[in-house]
C-alpha cells in the first residue's frame, strides 16, 4: 500500500496528468487519465525504493499531508 503524498495536475504542455511524489526526490508519472498517472506512479514508486535499497540510500518514511501551498 502506497501511503506517500501525491500531487496530480494536468500539464498542457504534456497533455497529460502527472503525478509527483513530493517526499521522493524526482519520483514522477504521467498518464493520459488521471486513473492512468496514479497507476504509473504507483510503479514508479515501487522502482524508486527498489533502487534507493540497491545503492543503500534512505528511504523517506511517509509523514502524510504535506502544506504546499
């Protein structure tokens, strides 16, 4: 179960949804639906941790919402 925070919009310069993952440096997905980037970046998420474990980095704990605005 993912439990990081997600940011989605729409890009019209890449017509498309993206999906970020704030808590992950450079963790993203696009998708043409919005159902689509939040299944991406589920996937993404799964192979930023799977090579953040590989090189022995840390792996930020989930802290749930974040204040961005």
């Amino acid at each position: 179960m993912i439990k990081y925070e997600l940011i989605i919009y729409w890009s019209e310069n890449d017509q498309a949804f993206i999906a970020e993952v704030p808590e992950l440096p450079g963790c993203m997905a696009d998708g043409e639906t919005y159902e689509l980037a939040v299944a991406n970046v589920k996937t993404v998420i799964e192979q930023w941790i799977e090579t953040a474990r590989e090189l022995g980095r840390v792996i930020p704990e989930p802290k749930g919402r974040l204040m961005f605005a």
